[in-house]
C-alpha cells in the first residue's frame, strides 16, 4: 500500500488526537496534561517513551536497525489567548491551539503509528521529539541541552509547520532553500537624567531628549552602515518614562525606559548589531550627560534550510502528492521558530503544510482567536513525514 493511502486509512484517528490536544492547551515548557496524552497514545502503539527533566518534552526511538537516525519534530505548546471560535472541541480553559501545534502533533502521532507498524522496513531510526516551550521558552534549546539529539545520535531532522496564507490551496507543501525565517532578539535599554519641573529644564538632565536622539542613532545602523541587501528588521517597539500614576505636564522625569526587536536572516551579523547598539547607548549617553543601562538578549536565531535536505522533501512530495503539490517559496519571513535551534546542529529542512487561504470566508491567521485549519489535508502531513524519514534511511 502506498504511503498516502497508509495516511489516509488513519484520517479519522489523526482528526481525533489533533481535537483531543486541541481541547486542553497548554502554555510554555511545563505542558504535563499534554506529554501525558501523547505518551499514552505511544504506548498504544507499542513504542516506549523518555521524558525530560527541564520541560514536558517526550522523545522516542522507532527502528531495529543500525544505521543513519532521522529525528521528526513536533511542538506541542499552545497560546494564552482565549478561544473565540464554536467548536464542539474549542478550548475552555483561557489559552487556544492558534498556531496549529495540536495538528502539529496529531501528524506526527500519525506518523509514528505508521512507522512503528514497518518498523522491520526501516534501514536505521526515526527518532520522534514532542517538544514543548516553541512560542515563549525556546523548548527546542532545553531539549538539546538534555541530550535529545544523542543517544541514538541524530544526524538529520524534519520539522513540519501549518500555513494558513492568502492564495495558497489546502493541502499544498511550502518549501524554501536557505534561510526561512529570521532570528528574534530582544534589546533593553534605560537612559538615566535627573528630573526636575518642566519650567527649569536647564536645571535637569533631560532623558527623554537623550531618547529621543539615541532612537534615531539606533536606526541609522540599518540605514547607514548595513547593505540595503542585508535582511534587517530593527524596531524601538515601547519608549515609557518615569511618571506618576496620572501623568502630568510639569514634570521632565528621571528616566527612560525602551524596548527593541531585533530580527535578521543572517545569524552573523547578531553580534555586530549588539556591539553597535551598546556602542551608540554609551557614546549618546556621555554627550547628553545621562547614565544607562543596556542588555541584549539573544533569542531565536535565524532558521536556515539545508538544501539537500529540501530537496528529499520535495522529491518525496513529487511522489507521494498530486502533481503542483509543492509550492516554492520565492523569499523567506521574519518570523521566528526555534526549530532553528535544531538545524543549527544537524542538517535539517522545516516546511509548511497549508491548511487554508486567508482569501476564502471563515479563515483566519494563525495566533487568532478564531483561527481554524482544514483538518481534511492533516494525513498529507502524516504521509509527507513519514516517507521523507524512510526516504533518508533508505539514502546512500
């Protein structure tokens, strides 16, 4: 029987696990509700689990031979944004399944069922990861740091996503060479004056102007010393001052506080924008005369395609799927996941299965409260990882 027909014979069971998480979400790397479920499931299947001391992630090994180990990855976390749509299954307890994590996850669980069923088949291991903590935790770094790439030791990984985008047909795959996405870096920034009334500013230390010319600098890093090819998303995304509970007129306050994102598809030029901006603070703090405080915090990085890998993936698609199946994807995001944590250590590929057109009535983008995805292309999914993975093993 071919891989799509295998899929489609488990439709219903994939529909139902998909609505089962999709009932209880759970927020952050601490989703015990969720890997429970997941891990009874498994053991149904005859497939023993690990669990993680640091987050709620499972991991599982399906194979009996040696050989080349593939790892399929699915997150499982949700969002706190409460449900505003009218399913039977909708969530109930305050956070929602609005980026697709739950189908996420019901695809893999399809996958392993298939996998684990011919297993004798497999020329190496398929090593699935359920990992919690992608929207806010970094889960995937946390499952790194706990040995999920090791033992068996991963050499390759697949991490599938749902798309919902203006345009593009249920059921089709969105692949892109290179980078994908963007990292996502989070910038904190506090210019100390000495505050003072309004009428006397030549009596104060004025932070708000320091601000106001320190933004500036800051975004002539982009403009001016950064290749107007370099894809670089810089943005003073909160300015708040030293205020009262209601804010007056007469007073210039004592300081300023300020956030900023950072996003790049080069994972090099992280460090120099850190340097640049520490650089700028310093020099705008001492010609204005203020004090400051400065961090960079480095989040996801950039999400980076190995092409090889891109290429199994639609080969496999060309096979499995109707012919105009894949869709190339002709620039990458500036979103984040940090499955780029993954490919960062092993060659990898992350994809995009669609689950509806935002141009069509009654959808809506992922992290909506009334987000819902056709649930009638999930076995695609199911089918496009599970072959991929024999697809590797069986490589040379």
């Amino acid at each position: 029987m071919k891989m799509i027909d295998r899929a489609k014979n488990i439709e219903k069971d994939i529909i139902n696990w998909r609505r089962d998480i999709h009932k209880n979400p759970e927020v952050g790397l601490n989703t015990p509700a969720t890997q429970e479920y997941v891990k009874k499931e498994l053991e149904k299947m005859g497939i023993e689990c690990k669990t993680y001391k640091n987050c709620s992630g499972i991991s599982a090994v399906i194979g009996k031979k040696e050989g080349k180990v593939i790892a399929l990855r699915a997150d499982i976390d949700a969002l706190p944004i409460k449900e505003e749509t009218d399913f039977e299954f909708k969530s109930t307890n305050g956070n929602m399944h609005a980026c697709g994590h739950d189908a996420h996850t019901a695809m893999l669980l399809g996958a392993a069922k298939i996998l684990k069923e011919n297993e004798n088949m497999l020329n190496g291991k398929v090593k699935l990861i359920f990992q919690p903590g992608e929207e806010i935790d970094g889960g995937a770094k946390v499952m790194i740091e706990e040995g999920v790439l090791e033992n068996p030791k991963v050499d390759a990984l697949i991490a599938q996503h749902v798309a919902i985008a203006k345009g593009f047909e249920s059921g089709k795959i969105a692949l892109k060479e290179n980078q994908v996405l963007a990292s996502s870096d989070k910038v904190f920034i506090k210019i100390k004056g000495n505050g003072g009334h309004a009428s006397t500013p030549e009596l104060c230390i004025d932070p708000i102007m320091a601000s106001a010319q320190l933004i500036n600098n800051i975004y002539s890093i982009v403009s001016r010393e950064l290749s107007a090819t370099d894809s670089v998303a810089l943005s003073i995304v909160n300015v708040k001052s030293e205020q009262p509970e209601h804010a007056v007129t007469n007073i210039i306050p004592n300081y300023v506080e300020m956030m900023a994102s950072v996003r790049s598809l080069d994972n090099n030029l992280r460090d120099y924008i850190n340097e640049r901006i520490g650089q700028i603070v310093e020099s705008n703090s001492l010609s204005m005369r203020t004090s400051y405080e400065y961090k960079y915090v480095y989040g996801y990085p950039a999400l980076i395609n190995n092409n090889n890998m891109v290429k199994l993936v639609d080969n496999t698609c060309n096979e499995l799927l109707e012919k105009g199946s894949v869709v190339k994807l002709p620039k990458p995001a500036m979103g984040s996941e940090d499955a780029s944590y993954y490919l960062q250590e092993v060659p990898g590929v992350y994809f995009a299965l669609v689950v509806g057109d935002l141009g069509k009535e009654g959808y809506y983008p992922l992290h909506n409260p009334k987000m819902k995805l056709d649930e009638e292309v999930l076995y695609k999914g199911t089918a496009v990882l599970a072959e991929s993975a024999i697809n590797y093993l069986n490589e040379k």
